[in-house]
C-alpha cells in the first residue's frame, strides 16, 4: 500500500516511514500540511497519517480538507500529542478514523495501520475474485471473461487486478508504478502507458462492455464500471 505520514518532527516522519515500510508499504513523507495537500492534488495514497500541530495549519484542517475533495474512502490517522477527550472528539469529528497519543510505539502503529487497511481494502479469501464477466485466478495468474481464458504477461494481470480492485478511484501514475513495478520516476512512463493500453485492448475494456479506463490529465488513470451502451 502507498502512505502518506504528515509530521513537523522530522525525527518522528522517519519512526513512522520506517515501520510502515517495514510492514511492506511504501512511506511518503511530508513537513507541513501545504505540502501534503499540494501532493494530494496530482497523487493518490492508500492511507493519511496526520500530525495535529503542525507549522502552516492544524491537523483537522487538513483532514477536512481532504474529506471535502478527496472523499470519505480514504482512510486517515491522527497520530499526536494531544490526548484530552475534547482533542479527540473533535479529531475524529474531522472526519479522521483514528487517533493515536504520541509517543509512537511501533506496535500500536503497526495494529492500527493494518486495521485501518484491512477495512478499507478487505482482501479477498479465495484463490478466484470474480469481476462481472472478469474472473482473476491468483494460482495460475490468469484472467478469464465469460469463462474464456485470456493470456497476460505477469506485470499485466498484477496491473489489471489492481486496477479492478481499486474501481472508481483516481490512481496516480506514480501509485501505479510504485505498485506494479515497486519504483517511481519518468523512466517507466512509457511502459505504464503501454501495458494500459493493452489491457484495453485484451481485456475489451470499452463503454459498450461497462468499463471505461481513462487518462485523467496531469494525474494518472481512472477505471470505472458504467452502464453498457444499448446495443442497436
């Protein structure tokens, strides 16, 4: 998973980086609230976690923020000294889904981080996850649509699962990357736009079918389920 962690401390940003990533995610990280904001308009995370005193605007501010524009998916922790009952409320009234006293103890992190994920992204208990007329099948990594079996590269079904599982959402390119190919940077940008393009074309993903995948300008990829056009 992508985490964002929001902390003046840069001392305690590089504490939380370094269990989260030890937890196998991947930890961006931010000094002040302009910062991580500026970055939620062109990139996308798994997870917000949030200091509440912070240099340029407090931390419910940027949870607000974020619930107005980005939506009430995405799942945000407090991580703070404050402590009252009153902090509290008012944090989680934000529209945060936890709150965690500093100081940090890695294994209280750890549980709430994967609590927070686990409900937000449940995964699945079967070998098999069915999509409509898309079915996945994690054993032999192959995808079937109505039953016919359908030949993916390994990047290619890992990207379509993705993708699939996470429709609706906006998915940054550098998500995307970080995700399939476990790196960031211009250098995949080309491949990211091939391999979209032909899961596409492999997959038949088009208006007619109920599926858009779409270039959302400046930010990356959007994949939706909509009506299929009536055939004529």
């Amino acid at each position: 998973m992508r985490i964002a962690a929001l902390d003046d401390d840069a001392l305690q940003l590089d504490l939380i980086k370094q269990a989260t990533e030890a937890m196998g995610h991947a930890c961006h990280t931010y000094l002040q609230g302009g910062d991580l904001l500026r970055a939620l308009r062109r990139e996308t995370f798994d997870l917000l976690i949030v200091d509440w005193e912070l240099p340029d605007m407090a931390g419910p501010e940027v949870v607000r923020w974020v619930r107005q524009h980005i939506g009430p998916q995405l799942p945000i922790l407090f991580v703070t000294n404050r402590q009252t009952e009153r902090d509290i409320v008012e944090g989680l009234g934000s529209g945060a889904d936890d709150f965690m006293v500093k100081p940090v103890r890695i294994g209280e992190l750890t549980a709430r981080v994967s609590a927070l994920l686990r409900r937000a992204y449940p995964a699945t208990t079967s070998g098999v996850q069915e999509f409509g007329r898309y079915r996945f099948l994690s054993d032999t990594r192959a995808i079937e649509i109505d039953g016919v079996a359908v030949e993916l590269k390994n990047r290619e079904y890992e990207l379509a699962l993705f993708l699939f599982q996470n429709m609706g959402r906006l998915l940054s390119r550098d998500h995307l990357k970080e995700i399939i190919w476990g790196q960031v940077g211009d250098v995949m940008s080309r491949s990211l736009d091939t391999h979209i393009s032909r899961l596409r074309t492999l997959l038949d993903l088009r208006p007619s079918n109920g599926f858009i995948l779409s270039a959302v300008y400046g930010v990356g990829y959007r994949f939706e389920a909509i009506d299929a056009e009536p055939k004529t």
